[in-house]
C-alpha cells in the first residue's frame, strides 16, 4: 500500500516485553504485596516527573522507586531493585519484523511511548530494537504523556497525516481508548500477534512477508 496511512506502536509491552503478571508473580516470590513493584516503578512522582522530561536523571527515579520498595522489605529493597532489572532483555520479534514489514511496504511507522528522555538511545543501544522508523515520539522528550490527547495529536502532527489515517497499538486499554477518542484506529495488544495482524488488515493495511 501506498504511505498514506502510518501505524504507530507503543514501546513497552508491545516491542519490548513487558507482562504485568510477571512484575506480581516477583513480588510474590519476594513477599511483597502484589502490586508493590509497578507501583514503585511506575507509581512515584518522579516516574511523572521522568516520562514527561521534568527531570532527566535516572537515578532520581531509581533512589524514589527503592524508597518505596523498602517501605515493603526494608534493607532488601536496593537489592530486589537490582534483581529485577538483571533479568535478561526479551522483545516481541514479530512485532518488530512488522513494523519493518509495515515500513518496507510503505507505511509510515511510528513509535508513541511514556518514557523516559533516554529511551531515544536505549532502543537500540541496550535494547538491541532495529525498526525503520518514520518519526518517534517519547514522552519524556516531549513533555506530555498517554492518555493524554494531546501526544497523540502531536504524534500524528509529526508523523504528517491526520489521525484518522492513523492506527495505533499500544498494551495498555487506557491508551488504546484515549488513541480512539483522537479518532485513530487502535489494538488493544495483550501478547496475540495473529489478532494485531488480523486487525491491521481489517482495517486495509497490507504488506509482505518480513
């Protein structure tokens, strides 16, 4: 198909692996409660602060999540921290072979993330993602985050067509509805790349084999 038509992709959970369950079934193992983890990582006001590019220090960020891991196991709350980001790095390969099918084809390709200024540098530098990109918005970059309608309004500004030539996927249903209400096309995507695919092409997206 020609590239009048853009599909824009969520980082997190939807090229890098992210499942939620795991983040509950560590603080399980680690006698947290169930949510502790996410909101210690993603829960603080510096994790706001970092995603919207109020700060641009890491280790803030790291120092707050600690902080509010220890209200939960104390003294063992740096080390838990460590623990969790060793673990090895997987991604969603068929997705990122999509996206660069999607691109090979002609479509222009996006990338729409909460994230942190760095993200712009780490995708390919520690996360080894390798995508075609037409244009990547990062919210921490930007100063705006999802669900906010504003970043996707910026997304597609930037991207050069209008939201209604816009589909969006993205692992989280907040983000999925908020994306709808700009008028986008969007996927809810919960881990099942026949049902992403199927929906792009239900909704006119062709190309090839990656």
């Amino acid at each position: 198909m020609s590239g009048e038509r853009a599909v824009l992709f969520d980082f997190g959970g939807v090229l890098l692996r992210q499942d939620w369950d795991e983040y509950d079934a560590f603080c399980e193992r680690n006698g947290l409660p169930t949510r502790a983890l996410r909101r210690a990582l993603y829960g603080t006001d510096e994790w706001r602060a970092l995603q919207t590019g109020q700060i641009s220090d890491r280790g803030v960020w790291r120092a707050a999540a600690i902080a509010s891991l220890a209200e939960h196991c104390g003294d063992r709350a740096e080390g838990l921290f460590e623990e969790w980001y060793a673990r090895p790095i997987r991604v969603h390969q068929p997705n990122i072979d999509l996206a660069n099918a999607l691109a090979a084809a002609g479509v222009r390709v996006g990338l729409l993330s909460n994230a942190a200024p760095d993200l712009e540098t780490r995708i390919t530098e520690q996360f080894g993602v390798n995508v075609n990109w037409t244009d990547r918005v990062i919210s921490g970059l930007v100063g705006l985050a999802k669900p906010d309608p504003a970043i996707y309004h910026l997304a597609a500004e930037r991207i050069g067509l209008p939201e209604s030539a816009c589909f969006f996927i993205d692992d989280l249903a907040e983000n999925v509805e908020a994306a709808r209400g700009v008028g986008m096309r969007a996927h809810h995507f919960q881990g099942d790349y026949a049902a992403l695919q199927a929906d792009l092409r239900g909704a006119g997206y062709e190309w090839g084999q990656a």
